[in-house]
C-alpha cells in the first residue's frame, strides 16, 4: 500500500526527483538571479536518458538536457529531439523553446550551455527551413580537441558556456534572456 502510493505520488507529480546535474544548473541559475519554474519531464520515456525537462526560466520557454560522455569521442553528446503525438522522432524547432539549456559534467568539472534557439537555428542544430538535427556534440572549454572541426565548434559554443564562480556567467544569462524578469538579492 505505502509503496502503491509513492507510485502514485510520483505519476502525479509530487516530489518529483530530478536529476543531481538539473539541480545544480538551476541553483547557478538561481544563484544569478534568473527564475526558473519547477520542469516537466517529457512524456518520451528515452528522453529520460539526457534529463528531457521543458520549463520556464526567465519567464522564457526552454528545454533542458544533461550531455552524455562518451568513451571515444572527447566532448559530450547530447540529444535535441522531440516525438510528437507518439510518432517518429523530429528536431527540435525554434518555435519549441527560446534557449536550449545543456549541463555537462566531467571529471570534476561542472557548467552548462545557455544556446539562445535563434543560435542553434542559424547553426543548423534546431530546424526551420533546414533539416535540422537529432543530436550534436558539446564541447566544455576543459576539452581538448582532437580536429579543426572540434575546435571550431567549441569557439562558438563558448560564448554561451556558464560555470560557477564564472565571471562570463551573469554575461551568459543577461545575453540570452535579454529583458527577463531579475529577482532581487537582500
């Protein structure tokens, strides 16, 4: 009965457990002064797997993910997907959020990617007049990269990488998130 409960606590909504690795994304979130609503888990059960959340921070729509490390490939993988109505999987759209956050953690190192949807559309990651894509790779300023390509992507990807105790962190946020809502620190 007490576990039938729980179950059901669970499928409702109460005391949902996140992810450790959400957590400390929204705590640095929260840290700069950005509001971020408690996150709805997508309703695809493989989305579990990278943390699939959506939820509002800022008052702006975003989707959130947790990157994979990989064993062969340095940098992280992480997937950019959703399945509608039950059917086939698609890239995200810019039209489904404003930012795409992306948290990685590696070898002691912690920080995520604040990606404003308009970036990742002129990139070719969300679709909209482009095919768009499933999944792609981050890559944290501590990754060494092994190809031009790598390399090249990670200088992008910079501007829109945030740690704690990062100075270019409150950038990150006030740059993506413009005009939202700031709460105020006593």
């Amino acid at each position: 009965m007490h576990r039938g409960l729980c179950l059901l606590c669970l499928c409702l909504g109460f005391g949902m457990a996140f992810s450790g690795t959400f957590k400390r994304c929204r705590a640095l979130l929260e840290e700069h002064g950005v509001s971020v609503t408690d996150p709805v888990a997508d309703s695809d059960p493989k989305g579990a797997a990278y943390d699939a959340y959506s939820l509002q921070v800022g008052g702006k729509q975003c989707a959130y993910r947790t990157a994979k490390i990989t064993p062969t490939k340095n940098g992280a993988f992480v997937t950019c997907w959703k399945r509608p109505d039950g059917g086939a999987i698609v890239p995200l759209t810019a039209e489904d959020l404003h930012t795409l956050l992306v948290a990685v953690e590696e070898a002691g190192n912690f920080g995520m990617f604040v990606f404003p949807a308009q970036d990742l559309l002129s990139k070719g990651i969300l679709s909209g007049g482009k095919k768009g894509k499933l999944s792609f790779r981050v890559y944290a300023p501590w990754v060494v990269t092994e190809s031009a390509q790598a390399a090249a992507t990670q200088a992008w990807q910079r501007t829109f990488f945030a740690q704690k105790d990062s100075t270019s962190a409150l950038q990150v946020f006030d740059s993506v998130e413009g005009q939202a809502k700031r709460a105020r620190h006593n």
